[in-house]
C-alpha cells in the first residue's frame, strides 16, 4: 500500500501533466518553506501560478477543493512569498488549485483558477 506521501507525490505529477497539455510550464515542484509546501509552481503566459493539488479517493466526503481551507490560504500565500524572495517575478501571479477525484480507478481533474 502506498503511504500519503508517495500518493501525494503521484497526484502532483498526474496534476503536472494535464496542466502542461493545456500550455503551462513547470517553474517548480514541491516547494518548501518554514510555512509548508507548494506543490507545483507553473507558468501560463506571464502568469506565475503558485497551484494547490488535492487528491480524494471518492467524492463521498467532499470535493478535493474544499480541503483549502482558509488557514491552508494562508500558508499556501506566506510560502509563495518565500519562493518569489528567492525568486522573483514582475508579472502577474495566481493561486489556483487542482482536484483530483479517482473514479473506478481513473482520475477525474477539475481545476479552478484564482481559487483565492
């Protein structure tokens, strides 16, 4: 059985893929800082986006989304922060995040930009 942190890890990678055939391009992947870790950091046009990815095995208990809560916001923002001190950027930026929901055995992704 796979530990949280290899499924985690697998989710971030199904969620890499799918965004980059829609035209992003990866900058990062798990990102970390004294406030947790952003798990992938892309580029869509001049658009830095710092994306969330949530991962349930069924929909019965909520939506993937709905696991950012407000404190998650926080730290997803005080960590994207941290990264833009070490490396900056001029343009425009964005919190978007990606849910995954695996329905007989195939995930089903849904993402949501500006979720906050």
């Amino acid at each position: 059985m796979k530990n949280q942190r290899q499924t985690g890890s697998e989710a971030e990678q199904t969620a890499c893929t799918w965004l980059e055939a829609k035209g992003y391009r990866l900058r990062a992947r798990q990102f970390f800082s004294r406030w947790g870790e952003l798990d992938l950091i892309m580029q869509d046009e001049e658009t830095l986006v710092f994306i969330e990815v949530k991962m349930r095995r069924s929909a019965r208990f909520g939506s993937p989304l709905e696991a950012v809560t407000a404190r998650k916001q926080q730290r997803l923002t005080r960590s994207a922060q941290a990264y833009l001190l070490q490396h900056p950027h001029q343009g425009p930026l964005r919190f978007d995040v990606v849910g995954i929901v695996m329905e007989a055995g195939q995930p089903r992704l849904s993402h949501v930009q500006n979720a906050f």
